[in-house]
C-alpha cells in the first residue's frame, strides 16, 4: 500500500521520525496502528482481530475538468492518500462534538486530554496512545470531570448523544451516511455542521462532510491563490465547492478529503 497519509483526525500522533500511529477500537478489539513511508502496520492489543481496520484510498488524480487547473495541480501534486476508516461510530461522534465551537488546534488537544482521562489507554510504537470512553462511560462521569478536563460546554452535548447512541447505535450503524446525517440531527444539540463531520469520519464517505468549513476554504485558497474564492462569510463557497466537482459525488469525495489530507501535512 502507498499513498499520503490522511491525518485529520485528532488521534493521529506524529513522532519525530515522521512514524503516526492511532489506537482505534473495533467492533472486536482495539488496535494500535503506525505508518511510515512503507505504509501501515497494525496489531491487537485487546480483545479479538476479527474485525480488523481498514484504510481507504482517495486519487485526485481521477478529479474532473471542472476542478480549477491550480487547484487540481496542487492536489495532483499530492499523489494518492490513505485515510483509515473510522470503525468506531461513537468515536466519529464524540470527535464531531468535541470540535464545536474551539479553533482546530484546541479541538485536538482537548480530544486527546478526553481520551487520555476517561478511556483506555494502551502502549503504542511512539508512545501511551487511547481511544476514547465508551458511551456507558460519558453517562457514568460526573459533571465535574467534564470541567476539570475542559469539556464543560460539550457536557450536555456528550451526555445526549450518549444515550440515543446506547439506544439506536445497531441501527445508526447500518445507515447510509446521508440518512445517518439525519438520525444524529435528532440529538439535542447537533446540528448539521457536527453531524456531516461525524458521518463522514464513521463512512468514509467526504461528499456528505460541510464543505463550506473552515477548514476546506483555508487550504483550497492556499492550494489556489489566484482563484477567485468567495470571502470568509459569503455563502457562495458551498455552491461553487458542489459545483467544481459536478453531479458525481465520488468526484466531491475525493475534492473534499484529498484538500483535507493536503492542509494536515501543510500545517
């Protein structure tokens, strides 16, 4: 397997050698998981393999003619990526929460801080790495633990989404990712924003993520300056972002989590 590694979620730890590695949990165990140049390797270290992670590649170089030339140079430039699959529902949904409101930088330190005080904790190649508390675990946790690792405006949050997640999680499981955009709108306070990024992460599937986030804007005017994209509050960036990439949403796909994995290695 080659490719870019996509590191945009916040359980990427990156040593200085260049080596990421990630502890995800399976529907049968927790793995650790490292990737260097020569690609990924991973190994259980809880429970059983019989689910094993699974990584997805993305090609720009498949983007359609109506992707801006500079655009589509920048990201061709970038080559294949690799993104892992995020097998664990309820992690995607506790990332999406955990990213309202704080800038990108923040969210990650907080995520980790989350993962690192209320979940499971195992050795990796560069280091302890976590995976986050269960839902049982969020409902069980005091209010104060919230404030005291810096999730007190995500407590409410956190703690409904645990409990529809305890009750409609085999069925939330089996959606398609626009359908299960939609079942985790029903959560009080998720709205459409914290629901794409979570079902996206979950699916795999980056047609459905917000494509007028900051994120997306931030690196598709760093790839190509010299287009002529709408300022930071104009609504026409969602609209223009759909329409570079056509009726095909593979093609919106790949235009979307291809300028992801292109800003995690520029920053």
């Amino acid at each position: 397997m080659t490719g870019v590694l996509t590191t945009d979620h916040p359980a990427w730890i990156e040593a200085r050698t260049g080596t990421h590695a990630r502890a995800v949990r399976t529907a049968s165990g927790v793995w650790v998981l490292s990737w260097n140049p020569e690609g990924p390797h991973m190994m259980c270290v809880q429970g059983a393999e019989d689910v094993k992670p699974t990584f997805v590649t993305t090609d720009p170089s498949c983007l359609p003619d109506s992707v801006p030339a500079e655009l589509k140079a920048g990201l061709d430039d970038l080559g294949p990526t690799q993104r892992l699959a995020n097998p664990w529902l309820w992690d995607a949904i506790t990332t999406a929460i955990l990213r309202q409101v704080v800038r990108a930088g923040q969210a990650r330190k907080l995520y980790r801080a989350w993962c690192r005080t209320f979940g499971t904790t195992v050795p990796g190649p560069i280091g302890e790495l976590s995976v986050a508390p269960t839902a049982a675990q969020v409902l069980a946790l005091d209010d104060e633990r919230f404030t005291a690792v810096g999730a007190k405006f995500h407590r409410s949050v956190l703690q409904a989404a645990a409990i529809h997640y305890e009750r409609h999680s085999i069925h939330w499981q089996r959606m398609d990712s626009r359908d299960l955009v939609a079942a985790l709108m029903s959560v009080p306070r998720i709205g459409p924003w914290t629901a794409a990024a979570a079902a996206a992460d979950y699916t795999g599937d980056f047609s459905i993520y917000p494509h007028d986030d900051l994120a997306v804007r931030t690196w598709a005017a760093q790839i190509a300056p010299a287009h002529g994209w709408p300022g930071r509050k104009d609504k026409a960036f969602g609209p223009m972002w759909t329409g570079m990439a056509g009726p095909d949403r593979t093609a919106l796909h790949t235009l979307t989590l291809s300028t992801l994995t292109w800003g995690s290695h520029a920053r």
